[in-house]
C-alpha cells in the first residue's frame, strides 16, 4: 500500500531502492495495529434512548 501511495502521489517507484525497502520493513517489526471500540448492544439502546436530539437527532 506505501509503494502504490507514493507511486501515485509523489511518481516515484520505490522498488528500485532496496535499501529502503528493507528499512520500511524493519520498522514495521512487532507493529500490532489497535483494535477499534465497539458499542454492545445496550449501550446503542441507551443512546437512543437518552441522548438528547437537539444534537444527535442526525446519528440516530
């Protein structure tokens, strides 16, 4: 995805730098991306119950 953003936006081919290559690599070593929150069902309940529609009215 990095080499075709940059291929795309800046028109340069990163393959042709191995060096770089190894690098980006090497700092991707034990990344572990965050798990995103999730609402359980009754929290989604109450917020539609209780959230006042004056400023949620377009969530709901």
């Amino acid at each position: 995805m990095l080499k075709a953003t940059i291929l795309i936006k800046k028109n340069i081919d990163i393959s042709r730098f191995p060096k770089l290559i190894a690098f980006i690599k090497r700092q991707n070593d034990g990344y572990k991306p965050k798990k995103s929150k999730l609402l359980t069902r009754e929290e989604m309940d109450r917020f539609l119950k209780e959230a006042p529609n004056d400023k949620y009215l377009l969530s709901k």
